[in-house]
C-alpha cells in the first residue's frame, strides 16, 4: 500500500468472517462473498480486511459454504487484506504493532469506514475502530448480535472457573464496544434487538437486516398456492430448522418442544440442517425422547437454492434461539411462506408485526412452544393463513434493496 490519497468512493471492511487461502487464493464464506459483490456495486472498490483461518481449523467452522472471492462479478473492485488468526493473548499482543500498521494504511487509502467488532482478543476489527479513532476519521460499526450478552447466556451455565472468567470478558467486552460505538459516526444495527442494545449508545443509529436473498427467491403465487394446498391436506406436520448445533440455538429446547407436541396428539416429522458441536448431544437426546422415527439430522447443506427449497416445503420453521441475535433464517423462511414459530425475541416479533407470517411464544417456554405446534398441526387452516402472512412479511426482503440502503447511509454519514 503506498498511495497517500484514499481511494474516492472506496470503503474499507473489518469482519470478523474469516478467509481462506488456497493457492495463494482467497476464499470467503458464500453469503459473506455475496455481501463484498453487493458493497461493491454501490461502493468504487472495496478493501475487506479479516482474519485467515489456518487449513486445520477449517473443519471445526461448521456450517461454511466457501467461494472463491475471484469468482464474483465484481471482483476487480474487491481487495482482500488477510490478518492473522490468533486466539491466545500472547499471539494477539505479538502480532497487534504489525496488524495496526497494516490497518492504519487501509484507513488511510480509504474514504468510507465500517467496522463489525465481536470479540476481545483477536478481535481486528475493534482494532480498526480504535485506529481510525486516534486518525480522527469517521466510521460505522455494524453490529447482528449482543456479544456481551451471548457469551454470557452460552457459556453461562459452563463450570465455575470457566463461568467466571466468561463474566470476566462480558464485563470487558462491553467497556471497549461501548468505547467504539459511542465514537462512531454510524450505527447499523442488524435486528430490533441490537437496535435496543446499541442504539443508546450511538448519536446516528439506524436499523436494518443484513440479508442475502434476492428477489427470484421470493415464493411466487402459484408455489404459495400449492404450499398453502398441501398444509391444508397433509396428515402429517412438515417442520425444520436451518443452522448450526449451538448452545445459542438451543437443540434440546428444539427437541422438547418437539416431543411436547407429539405428546399432545400431534403427528409431525420434523428435520434439522445443520452441523455444530452440539450435534452428539442432539443425537443423544433424541434417542432419550424416542424421536428417532420423527426427526432427522441430515447435515449441513451448502448448496442456496436447495436449502430453500427444503425451506418452501416445510410447513413451519420452529426455532429455540436462547440469545440477542439477529439469525437470518427467520427471514429466509419468510420469503418461502414458511411461518416462524418460537422463542420471543424483539428480532423475531419485529418480522412479523405489521403483515404476521408467525406465533411465539415466552423465551425458554419449550413446552408452551410445542402447545403451540400441536394446535397448528390440528387448525391446518390457520397455519395455511399464517403461510400467506409469512410470504407477505418476507417480500420486503432483498439484498440488492438493503445493501443500496445501507451504503447510502456509510456514504452520508462514514
């Protein structure tokens, strides 16, 4: 890097989503990758900066989907600085002169700034924000989780030592986000729920969904007609869940509720797509609750299109999400008139305030959710109204719409 004028109209990302390198050839996680083509038809270059996770822990990222960032339309206006990956303090503290000065030029070369911190140590992002700071520039932090509070609520329950050193860096966490996030010039909060986390913190705030799906992925009318059709006269309750094994997802609430309903009367076949380090748990419990001829585990899908086909066949997409989060399969299931039936969150019941498309129920309440599940599986007209519903609160959702949204504000205000 050696121009001393930064680029007009270029933006510089921070993420905490990590690259690969294969060949000396960067890789991105595909929605990730998406969003760099989305930046970049709004934006004349992107520099995206992130951390490159060593070959031998790429087995251990459940649930990644990689692409080449060379394979996207717009990558000659994509730049990727690689960062180190680092998870010991001692490795982050040998490494943080070098990566500062690194990020320093980036900042330098760029006119527009944005940041997504979600950590502590390792954390390159928050790094930026504090560089861009003592360079007195502007920025924009973007924010999809409470991370103070998820660690917390995940590893809350963990054994003694662990769950005070985990209140330890909560504590911590907060002071330095805040620091940033109060410095900051944008605040784009992914979800009702960082919008209440944050926005107190923040003088230019603003919600939004960070989302990847198009407009060809909205359910059309007459698939929305024959799903609507085939809840009306199936016997038997389709339900899924997309994402990972994580305490955060709550797989055994997910099974309860599951079993709950099946109690009740209530015929169901119910699958979840994913991988996670809780899978044996799941497997475990499952086999507890006798709902090995109910529910399935078929894996992680990679492929888009056929993960929501699986999406537009299900009946209903019931979730158990135990933390301020703002997971993007609840929308996906909106846009395939798949209704959204679970846990409270200020996320989920802002998806579905003004056109419906869903039903939820007290945080934790398995029990209540799988009442829930077996009245719907009995009123099959209800639930083909709340599939209308559900398609309705989806059609809002595009990324080409977000993402131009979005980069108007980091132009205005970053």
């Amino acid at each position: 890097m050696t121009r001393e004028e930064p680029t007009p109209g270029g933006m510089l990302l921070v993420l905490p989503v990590p690259f690969r390198m294969v060949n000396g050839r960067p890789l991105f996680e595909a929605q990730a990758a998406n969003g760099l083509d989305r930046w970049a038809e709004n934006f004349s270059r992107i520099t995206v900066a992130a951390k490159v996770v060593p070959e031998d822990r790429v087995p251990s990222l459940s649930g990644f989907a990689w692409r080449e960032v060379e394979s996207l339309a717009h990558a000659d206006r994509i730049a990727c600085v690689p960062l180190p990956w680092v998870d010991r303090s001692t490795a982050f503290f040998r490494e943080l002169p070098r990566v500062r000065r690194v990020l320093a030029d980036a900042i330098r070369e760029s006119q527009h700034l944005q940041f997504a911190p979600s950590g502590l140590i390792g954390d390159w992002a928050a790094v930026a924000a504090m560089e861009a700071i003592r360079l007195k520039r502007r920025y924009a932090i973007h924010k999809d989780c409470v991370d103070h509070e998820l660690i917390k609520c995940v590893e809350g329950k963990a054994l003694s030592l662990r769950r005070m050193r985990t209140t330890v860096e909560a504590a911590a966490m907060k002071v330095y986000h805040r620091h940033i996030i109060e410095r900051c010039s944008l605040g784009l909060w992914h979800g009702d729920d960082c919008f209440r986390a944050f926005s107190p913190w923040c003088r230019e705030s603003h919600l939004v969904h960070d989302i990847h799906t198009k407009q060809s992925d909205l359910i059309d009318a007459e698939s929305l007609e024959q799903k609507q059709a085939a809840i009306s006269a199936s016997e038997t309750l389709q339900i899924c869940y997309v994402g990972r094994f994580d305490p955060m997802k709550a797989p055994l609430d997910w099974l309860g509720a599951i079993a709950a309903a099946r109690d009740l009367g209530a015929r169901i076949h119910a699958v979840w797509y994913g991988e996670g380090r809780l899978l044996p748990d799941a497997m475990a419990e499952r086999k507890r609750l006798g709902l090995e001829e109910i529910v399935e585990y078929p894996g992680f899908i990679a492929d888009r299109q056929e993960l929501l086909g699986k999406l537009r066949a299900a009946h209903a997409l019931v979730f158990t999400h135990v933390t301020p989060e703002s997971p993007r399969n609840l929308i996906e299931a909106l846009i395939s008139g798949t209704p959204i039936l679970g846990y409270h969150s200020n996320y989920a019941a802002d998806l579905i305030a003004s056109s419906g498309g869903g039903s939820l129920v007290p945080l934790g309440k398995f029990q209540a959710l799988g009442e829930l599940i077996a009245d719907l599986a009995k009123d099959r007209s209800r639930l083909a109204e709340l599939s209308q519903q559900a398609a309705r609160s989806g059609s809002r959702f595009s990324d080409t719409v977000v993402f131009a949204e979005r980069s108007a504000l980091v132009q205005q205000y970053a």
